[in-house]
C-alpha cells in the first residue's frame, strides 16, 4: 500500500527530522494494536490509530495543520 511507504510520512515539525517511525502496542482488553508515528527527537503523535495507514495519515495531517497556524 503506498499509505504505508515510509517515505509518505512527513518530516517532523519539531526538528526537521526524516527519522520517524511507527510505534504500536497493545492496550488491555484489545484484540489489535493501536499505532502511532514517533520521531527519533521525541515528537509524537498524541493520537493512537486502529491501523498504520490512519496513524500516518493523523501524523500528516497533523502537520498540515500546524504550518497553517
């Protein structure tokens, strides 16, 4: 899937960094894990996603925002 090329998640806001990648785990009482981008200065996504494709589109997203503000 191309949502999941890790060349589609965006640098980070914070440093500028390319080094990013997808964390998960999984919380009790859930069948699946949840996931969530994090870069390597600390930055991350405060939501966690039901799946890769949604926690890099939440991280993207999220950076669009902020360089609207």
């Amino acid at each position: 899937m191309k949502e999941l090329d890790p060349h589609t998640i965006r640098p980070c806001l914070a440093c500028g960094g390319t080094n990013v990648h997808l964390e998960s785990m999984l919380p009790p009482g859930r069948r699946q894990e949840v996931w969530r981008v994090v870069c390597s200065c600390g930055q991350t996504s405060q939501q966690w996603s039901v799946s890769q494709g949604a926690a890099i589109r939440a991280w993207n997203r999220n950076l669009a925002c902020a360089n609207e503000l």
